[in-house]
C-alpha cells in the first residue's frame, strides 16, 4: 500500500507544478525497489519512497544543491548504494511552489535528453 501513498505524493506535486505534464510528455510510473519512480518519455526523473521525494537533475545543479545542508543524493536502502544523479528534496523546497516548479522543469528537461524541452 505504501507504493500508492507514494504515487499520490508524486501526482499531487505534478499536478500542482506542471497540470499539463501528461498531455505534453509520455508519462508513466512505476515500482522501483519499494518507491515509485516516475518517466518521461521512457526515462526516470522522479521518484518517491520513504526517502521523500528525489529528482534527477543535472550535475550544475546538484553541485548548488548539495551545498544545502538538508539536501542529500538518494539512497534506495540505508547500505544500498547512491544514486549521484539524484536529489532527495526537503518538504522546504517541495513546499516551495515556484522553486520546486523550476527544479521539476530542469528534471523533466534533463532526463528527457533533450527530445522536447518545456515551456512555461
């Protein structure tokens, strides 16, 4: 049942950051060692698990990121391994609508490998 919480955090934040993300992109979900990782266009960009919420972002913007004290790179399981590419978000930027909004955007643009970029 987890895996659903964790699946309505994820669409609650999509729907509230980018509405029209399902109409413009390929847009899919899908268990990921316990969370529920989010695609688009057939790539991860997103996930959810008892972690909270991560994004895959590009290397820039995890170098401004990880200077932030609460914000740490993801880990599936407390001795698995880091997954580097990937920011797990405090509730503080989470809750930040405009921040969040832009971050969820360089995500989507990143992890879309540059097929279709998003407008605002």
């Amino acid at each position: 049942m987890r895996n659903v919480q964790y699946l309505d955090e994820m669409t609650a934040l999509l729907m509230e950051a980018k509405p029209r993300l399902a109409a413009t992109h390929r847009l899919e979900f899908k268990k990921c060692f316990g969370a529920v990782a989010g695609y688009i266009n057939g790539n991860i960009f997103m996930s959810c698990g008892n972690f909270g919420i991560a994004l895959k972002l590009p290397p820039k913007v995890l170098d401004v990121l990880f200077k932030e004290s609460d914000v740490t790179p993801l880990k599936y399981f407390p001795n698995g391994h880091v997954k580097k590419a990937y920011a797990v978000l405090p509730r503080r930027i989470t809750g930040d609508k405009q921040r969040f909004k832009k971050l969820l955007e360089k995500s989507i643009n990143h992890s879309s490998s540059g097929t279709v970029k998003l407008r605002t």
